[in-house]
C-alpha cells in the first residue's frame, strides 16, 4: 500500500470517525473500498518476523490495544466487508482523537501481514498530537504488522480477532516541518502497538447495485439528475470520494436509483474546468462514465461521452457539471446501447490534505477568520503566468480567492475588480458556490515572493468585497488578511 492511499485512508478515518457515534462509525467505511478494489491480492504465505497478536483480551463489543505500554480502549469501533472481499476494522478514542485502523484484502477468518509492503493490506495508527501525520505499518518507515481474524459471525454480525503492529512516519516538529537528523536524512518515529484486540465489533456488508449502493443517501447540499433513455434518473444514494488510484487523484461519483440502477462517473481531479471528451476504456485513472441497469449486467460504458465543468473547486471539494454518453459494452459482448442525457450535478467531496505550510488568515467584518484548507495554482492569462492563492474554512463555508502576476515584486499593489492578466483581484465568498464579492477597493502587499524560484510567496492584503451582480447589497471588509503559499 503505497504512502498516497495511506495518507488519504487515514484522513478519511480521522474526518469520518469524528462524525460518529458509538457502533454508527462503520457506514463511513466504505469510503475506503473504491481505492482498496484496485489494489486487492491474493494472501500469500506470512514470511519474516512480525509483531505477534496476543489472545483475545478485550470483552464483548470491545476494541483494545497497549500503545507503548499504554493501554487504549476505543469508545467506537466497527468493521465492514465490501463486495469484492476487502475487510476494514477501526477503533476511535475520541476522547483524544486516537486511532487504529486496519485493512487487508480478501478478508475471512485467518493471519494476514499487513506490513506495507505495496499490497492491500495495512495498518494505520492516528495519534492525539499530530492527525494530519499517521503513523503506518510501511516498511519504509520501519513498519510490520500482523491480523488474525479469529471468528466471523455473519448470524449475529459480528467479527472477532487480534493484532499487533509496529508503524512508523517521518518525524515532523510542531509546525509539519520535517525533522532531519545530522546527516540531513529524515529522523523516523517508531510506536509499537501490542495486545490489540476486537471481540464481536458489529460489522455491515458493502454491495452495489439492488437500489443500496453508494452508501447513505444525497448530501442535502447535493443535486443530480439524469435521463436514461429518455426515462427520469433520480438518485436514491449519491456518493462522492476522492481516492488514489496509482498515484492519481481521482474523484469517483456514485449515483443509484430506487430501482437499483447505477451511474458512476470518475474525474481526475487536475482536469479543472471545460468541456471534456470522456473515455471507454480506463484504469483508474481516467475521464470515464458507466451505467449499469442493476439486473447482474455488466457496466456498460462512455462511447462517446462529454463532461462540460463550469465549476472545480478542489479546495472546498465542489464540482458543478453537466454531462452526457452514450453507454456500451466496451468488450462488445452486451448489444444494448444506453443513452444518458440532459446530465447535471452539484457534488461535494473531502479534499486532500494541503500543504501545512500554506496558511490564510483575515479579519472579516472585525470578526478573526483563519483557512484550514489552502492552496495556489499557476495559469496563463493572456501571455502572463498568474497565482492564485486560496484559503478556506471548512466549519464556517467561507473562502477568500486572491489572484495575482507570478512575478510580483515586493510592494503594495491595488486591486481591481476583475480578472485581468498583469493586475491583482480579491474574492470572498460566504459560501461554496454562493455568491462572489469582488474587491472594489483594497490592496495585496506583497512581502517575499520567490515564487519564480520555484519557492512561495507570504503577502498581506486587505480589500472591500461587493457583489458586482447587484444581487446583494452588502458591503464585506476584509482586513489583517495575510497568506504563505507554495505552488505544488
């Protein structure tokens, strides 16, 4: 299991696990199972040393663990399997945000190795002072690990087992900046995990298709809709994730009706906006639909098929976008030929984890706001490469855009109130996808730029934010706003 999945299976834990509450934590899940599908083996043969499981200490409904001699007794914890076989088990202390989750492909009652060796199968430990950093049972970090799935009671539906891991990740001070050791070599942290434990945790049972699916129904700020041959698809279940699949940030939508058909739709996630032909044939990691009329049959597939994209915020996790295909067997086995049309979608997704160096921070209307997503990107703008940095807040919804020449030296430059290449514009925005207050006044200081240099820039700025449309009287002053941004 590469560090990619590693790092996004444990930030889905850490976001989905602080949203539960006892015995409810295993609907999230299935988050995870889209990128385990891609990755699932065979077990082979345990070779080598491993920390060694004890006997089952925990008593019934209990998920326990000794974290360096410390004992950890989870307050939720639940197991899924999905359809291909894949089997997740987690435990959350919430109390101090711990937690330990492991995953292995084709899970049944056994010993599996989940020592990071580049498979499905692993184990990660989030720790109370620094989430955003798990620990894992990689071996590049020195990890091993070992899972033995005692009993599996699908009656009552309840999994039963024991584990022990070693993991380890690269030390990192109290700003997420690496710590290296005299050499200039990464230091690495090491925490051995022993006496772990689940006995009789609840488990559910992931499928697709037959109207479930997709897990848990329309986020109440999501739409979609389509036709299918000229019929109305209205979805019952919409899912959207963002997953690794070699390496390659892709967004997967999962749409499927009451009568158990399905549409997905994958999108990498550096495609951005415009209008895009989609593929019939893809690995994971290309521009694709599918349909599937949920009777058995096989998923039928774009061929031809467009996405038009107006809106791709991967900052705020929001893709609004229309689309269409024609769906057909790509092995040209099945004859039926399906057409999608009159496609449309507003979704939300968890974005990734941004560089902890890049920060954002304002006072808006006299009110302290600070970004815990932030980013910047470069483009072209008629002949002049242009940043923009973006910060946002995920609790309150609000966001602040501010765009900028790349080549800015230090010094204090006006806003203007529209995007124009060679000038700077600020943007706030109260709410994904709501409306744009533009700067009619303010200014970007500039304080450092190394930019050029393949560096960051640190800049202050402050700006009056108007709704240029009329719609909305309000008048927003944003002021001690300052923001450190890297380019990726």
């Amino acid at each position: 299991m590469n560090r990619q999945f590693l790092l996004m299976f444990a930030l889905i834990t850490k976001e989905n696990l602080l949203l539960m509450k006892k015995f409810q934590l295993v609907s999230w899940i299935s988050l995870c199972f889209l990128a385990l599908q891609f990755s699932s083996c065979d077990n082979e043969p345990l070779e080598g040393e491993f920390p060694q499981p004890q006997q089952i200490n925990a008593e019934e409904g209990q998920f326990v663990a000794s974290i360096e001699g410390v004992e950890f007794l989870a307050e939720s914890a639940g197991a899924a399997f999905d359809q291909f076989g894949n089997f997740v088990v987690s435990g959350q202390k919430s109390s101090t945000g711990e937690i330990i989750t492991i995953a292995v492909a084709n899970g049944a009652v056994g010993t599996f190795d989940i020592t990071g060796t580049g498979d499905a199968n692993a184990g990660v430990y989030i720790d109370a002072d620094m989430p955003l950093y798990p620990f894992t049972t990689d071996d590049d970090f020195g990890g091993s690990g070992i899972l033995e799935i005692l009993e599996i009671d699908m009656e009552a539906m309840t999994v039963s087992g024991t584990f022990a891991m070693e993991v380890g990740r690269e030390a990192v001070d109290s700003e997420g900046n690496p710590i290296t050791d005299g050499n200039g070599n990464p230091v690495i942290q090491n925490i051995s995990i022993t006496n772990g434990a689940f006995n009789a945790i609840p488990y559910i049972e992931e499928t697709t298709g037959g109207g479930g699916g997709g897990g848990g129904g329309v986020n109440i700020n999501d739409s979609f809709f389509a036709k299918v041959d000229d019929v109305d698809f209205v979805p019952e279940t919409l899912t959207t994730t963002r997953n690794i699949i070699s390496d390659v940030p892709m967004i997967n939508i999962f749409a499927y009706n009451l009568e158990g058909e399905k549409i997905r739709i994958d999108i990498p996630e550096s495609l951005g906006t415009g209008t895009f032909a989609m593929e019939q044939l893809s690995d994971g990691t290309k521009l694709i639909a599918q349909y599937n009329a949920g009777t058995g049959t096989e998923d039928l597939s774009s061929n031809p098929g467009t996405i038009e994209i107006t809106e791709f915020n991967t900052l705020t996790g929001r893709i609004v976008a229309n689309f269409s295909f024609t769906a057909t067997d790509p092995l040209g086995l099945d004859p039926t030929v399906v057409e999608v049309t009159e496609g449309a979608m507003e979704v939300h997704y968890e974005p990734g984890a941004t560089n902890p160096s890049n920060t954002m921070i304002a006072s808006i209307g006299g009110a302290s706001w600070s970004a815990d997503f932030a980013d910047a990107f470069e483009f072209d703008l008629s002949g002049t490469q242009t940043v923009t940095a973006r910060g946002y807040n995920s609790t309150t919804g609000e966001s602040i855009e501010i765009t900028f020449p790349k080549d800015l030296e230090p010094g204090s430059y006006d806003f203007v109130s529209m995007t124009v290449a060679g000038e700077s514009v600020a943007r706030y925005y109260p709410a994904p996808g709501g409306t744009e207050f533009t700067s009619t006044d303010g200014a970007i200081i500039v304080i450092t730029n190394e930019l050029e240099m393949d560096g960051s820039i640190n800049a202050a700025f402050l700006f009056f934010g108007e709704d240029l449309s009329g719609g909305d009287p309000t008048t927003y002053n944003i002021t001690s706003g300052e923001f450190t941004v890297e380019l990726p």
